[in-house]
C-alpha cells in the first residue's frame, strides 16, 4: 500500500501559510500606519483651522468694539453680521469641500495601492508556481533516472554477489583458495552496503512524493524486538557491548509492516552500536503505552545536544562532520516509516550520558483464531 497523500507536500503548505500570513502582516501594518498619518494629518488640519477660527474670532470681537466705540449705525452693524455669516458658511463650504476631495483623494490612493499590491502579489503567485512546476519537472527526471540506474545498478550488483559466491563455493583449500575466499566475502559485504545504499536513496525519494509503499498488518511486536536482539547480538559482542531486551509484556500486537519495523530496529540499533564506547549499554525496549505500541533503543554512548535532538531526522544529518560512516540517511528514513505507519518518533539525550530513540505504533487486538 502506497502512502498517497500526495503528501500535500508540506513544505510548500508551510510555505504558503508563511506567505499568507506574511502579507496579512503587511496588509495590517500599512493599514495601521495609514490610519495613523490620516489621523495625525486629520488632526494638524482641525489644529490649523482652530487657530484660523480664534483669530477671526478675536479680529471680529476688535472690530465690534471699534464700531461700539464709534456710534455705528444698526444698519451697519446689521450688515456687517449678515457679511459674517455668509464668509462664515463660505468658509464651512470650502472646508467641507476640502474634507470630501480629501476623503476621495485617500480612497484613490487605497484603491491604486491595492490594484499595485494585487497585481505584484498576482505575479509574485505565478512566478512561485513557474518555479515549483519546474521543480516538479526536475524532480520527476531525476526520480526517473534515479530508478532506471538504481535498477541497473541493482542487477548488476547482484551478477557481482552471484559470481562471489561462486568464488567462495569453489575456492580451494590451499593458501590461494583461502586468500580468494576472504576476498569473496569482503566483495559480498562491499556489495550488501552498496545495495543498502541504493535502497535508502530510493526510499528517500519515497518518502519525498509521499509514495513509500507500506504494508500494514497486525503483528507481535516482541517477536519483532527478538529477531532485531538476536540479528544484532553478533556484532555488538564484537564490539564489547552489552545488548538488553526489555519486554512490557508476552505478546503486544500492533498494525505494522514487520519488514518496514525491522528496517527501523536496525537503522536505530547501528547507530546506538557506532557511536556507544566499547564497554557500553545498549537497551531495546517494548511497551503498552495508552493504545500505542512503544519501542525505545537506549544507549551509553556520546549522546547528542538538545540543539540538535530535531535535526538528527534530517536528511544527510551527521554527528559528526567528518564522520563518514555512512551517508545520514537512516533516521530519515525511520521518521518517513513511523509516521506512514501512523505513528510518531522522537529523541532524548543528554550529552556525555547516552540517548534514547523512541517510536511508537498504532496497537492492535489479536486476530481471532
């Protein structure tokens, strides 16, 4: 079964959030700081027209005590009152006329900046969809190159692991038959990384179009955590390392792929036996957690800084960068799995202490009999 989401591709469902919200952020900012030059004009203007208003007020109240003073006419004064009135309802007019081609003035302006803003934004889509289309086209080429050579590659590997096997089965017995056969096996093992290597670019390109094929079923988690103990005991004894099984319970069913599950076991138990000091502690565990089926790889080793507890899924991410056992593709890959089986994964560390790798599984009832 194939993990088609399409994945919605969450990058780019992030990077359009981001976009959106970006622009909101911008639509707001101006919003407010244009409210906030209209006001303080708005107020500069009514200030200035006050102070217009005062002074006629005060020019008018001195020539009223001057025609007090000198006997006018009430005629006169009568005529001076209705010459008032009507500068003063000119003066209203002029004013209000002012505020409405202010008023259409601001409007024009809003409506031209927001045509500028949405055509920009109009090309700034089509661009970014230009780009994306052809991101798709490239990834897409190279998927398909990839597959054809990985396939090429594959085949040809397995000719290279066929003829050594057939060094190793007819190797003789004698000093050169023994030199031949070590050659073999060393040919095998260089083989199965490769092979290996192959296979975790193309999961990895999986993974990235939301294609990885998994094969969910209802499985025992334990029987699972035992091979992965009894797969990898050889080598962690080799290298002075004790390898526990810490089992939560006889039988825990969960909905897996057991292949997938072992893929992740032992993506998580070679890192703990690289990077844990000879004489180190390595713990497999396996636990009811809620409705969830919990698997936990502890060990003694370097551990890792909190900084970097999220990178370390990354893809190509090193603890090291001059460590160059192998490529940094495991725990990306382990992350893609979890999360297609439905479940999550995560890590804890304290430097110098060890870590712990953690994932967890959808539970299951048994199956009838």
């Amino acid at each position: 079964m194939a993990t088609r989401d399409k994945k919605s591709q969450p990058e780019r469902e992030d990077t359009d959030e981001s976009l959106r919200l970006e622009r909101e952020r911008s639509d707001d900012e101006y919003s407010n700081r244009q409210t906030t030059i209209e006001e303080e004009a708005d107020a500069a203007v009514q200030k200035s027209r006050g102070r217009a208003d005062e002074v006629l007020r005060a020019t008018r109240e001195n020539a009223d005590a001057r025609m007090a003073h000198g006997q006018e006419s009430a005629q006169m004064r009568q005529s001076v009152s209705r010459e008032r009135a009507r500068e003063d309802a000119a003066l209203l007019g002029e004013r209000a006329t002012a505020d409405d081609e202010l008023q259409d003035e601001r409007a024009e302006r809003q409506r031209a900046l927001a045509a500028l803003l949405h055509t920009e934004r109009e090309e700034t889509n089509i661009r970014l969809l230009i780009e994306r289309t052809s991101a798709d086209d490239g990834l897409a080429a190279r998927d398909q190159f990839l597959g054809m050579v990985s396939h090429d590659a594959r085949a040809l590997l397995g000719g290279i692991a066929l003829q050594s096997a057939v060094l190793k089965r007819d190797a003789a017995e004698d000093e050169a038959g023994r030199s031949a056969l070590k050659a073999a096996e060393k040919i095998q093992r260089f083989t199965a990384r490769l092979t290996r290597l192959i296979e975790d670019l193309l999961d990895v390109v999986s993974i990235e179009a939301g294609m990885l094929r998994v094969d969910p079923t209802v499985q025992d988690a334990v029987a699972l955590a035992r091979e992965s103990i009894e797969a990898f005991q050889p080598l962690a004894s080799a290298q002075n390392l004790s390898l526990d099984l810490d089992l939560r319970g006889a039988t825990l069913m969960a909905k897996l792929d057991p292949e997938r599950v072992l893929q992740v076991l032992a993506n998580l138990l070679t890192n703990a036996i690289k990077f844990t000091p000879a004489g180190g502690r390595i713990s497999l565990r396996v636990e009811p957690v809620d409705q969830d089926v919990r698997f936990s790889v502890t060990d003694t080793g370097s551990g890792i800084p909190s900084h970097q507890l999220e990178e370390v899924f990354q893809r190509f991410w090193q603890a090291h960068s001059a460590d160059r056992r192998g490529v940094g593709l495991g725990l990306s890959i382990s992350k893609g799995i979890v999360e297609a089986l439905g479940g999550r994964i995560w890590a804890e560390s304290r430097p110098g202490k060890g870590s712990t790798f953690w994932f967890t599984l959808p539970g299951a009832l048994a199956s009838p009999p």
